[in-house]
C-alpha cells in the first residue's frame, strides 16, 4: 500500500526546549503568523455570529417578515435559514484556502527551523 508519508523515525526527535518555544513566540515572525491569523479569524467569526444572532433575532421578533412568501412554499425564514448552511460551508471552504496560501508556509518554516534547531 502507498501512502504520501514516510514511516516514523526509528531516532526520537528532539524537543526544542522551553527557552526555544519562549524565543519563537517572541520573534517578529511569529508575531506576523499570530497577526495575520487573528485579522483573518477574528472578523470573520464576528461577522457569523453576529449574521446568526441577526437569524435567531428575526425569527424571534419579525414572525411576520420571517413568514413572507417569496415563491410557492418557500419564506424568507427557510431561505435564510439555509443561507446559514451555506455561508457556514463557504467561511469553512474560504479559511481552508487562505490557510494553507498564506499561514501554513509560514507556520512550517518555523516548525523547520524549530526541529533543525535553529
């Protein structure tokens, strides 16, 4: 059977050591990993839960806007009740992509030069 990753070591890696992990998440290019991260995460989950909040406010208080018929069975509470399903596979689907574009390479020169210790 093939796989895309080699077998384990026989040699156990070697720890980096307390010091090390202090010094790597007090570099200026962890800091940038951490930033970058945050401005991308923080927004976006603020804008979902306040998109959510905004969906279980309207059902609860705008019944009347939630029932309004927008063609045969369909209302607006339905349509943007699947809208949540959407937009929750989309911010999944648009998070996968910038990470691995734009955090996992740096993430990983890091973890190399932390193995390689550097």
């Amino acid at each position: 059977m093939a796989t895309e990753t080699p077998p384990p070591s026989k040699t156990p890696a070697q720890l980096p050591s307390a010091e090390e992990f202090v010094a790597v998440r007090e570099s200026a290019e962890f800091g940038e990993l951490r930033g970058a991260y945050r401005g991308f995460a923080f927004p976006l989950t603020f804008a979902f839960i306040a998109w959510y909040l905004l969906y279980v406010l309207l059902s609860n208080y705008a019944g009347d806007f939630m029932g309004t018929k927008l063609f045969g069975n369909i209302n607006v509470a339905l349509a943007l009740g699947l809208a949540q399903f959407l937009t929750t596979f989309l911010i999944a689907w648009w998070y996968a992509r910038t990470a691995a574009a734009r955090f996992d390479p740096k993430a990983e020169a890091i973890k190399s030069r932390m193995e390689a210790g550097e």
